[in-house]
C-alpha cells in the first residue's frame, strides 16, 4: 500500500493511498470482503479524528 500526503485546497491535504495485489484474484477477495468499504470506514473515521485534534477545524 502507498499513502501520500498533498497539500490541498484552501490550506487542507489530500490523501490518497493505493493497493497493488498481485494478482486479479487477490483483488477480488479483497472486493468480496467488502475491503475496499471497510478501507472507506477507516479514512473517515481518520478524518473525524484529526478533525477532533484540531478543535473541530476542516
């Protein structure tokens, strides 16, 4: 997995993050457990949180 930070608008950053598999069928199990989701979950529950941190700034 690859994870980049950019700056983005208004003075805000831009995340980004890639999965390589190796083969076809690995990206398929991953679709099949709903990974991609779960992934989707996880980066806003990174936001709320770094939105706490910050006093609530977006």
């Amino acid at each position: 997995m690859t994870v980049t930070f950019d700056e983005g608008a208004n003075g805000g950053t831009d995340l980004a993050f890639r999965m390589d598999f190796d083969s076809s069928s690995d990206r398929k199990t991953l679709e099949e457990f709903d990974g991609v989701e779960a992934a989707n979950q996880t980066l806003n529950r990174l936001v709320g949180f770094l939105n706490d941190e910050a006093g609530g700034a977006k």
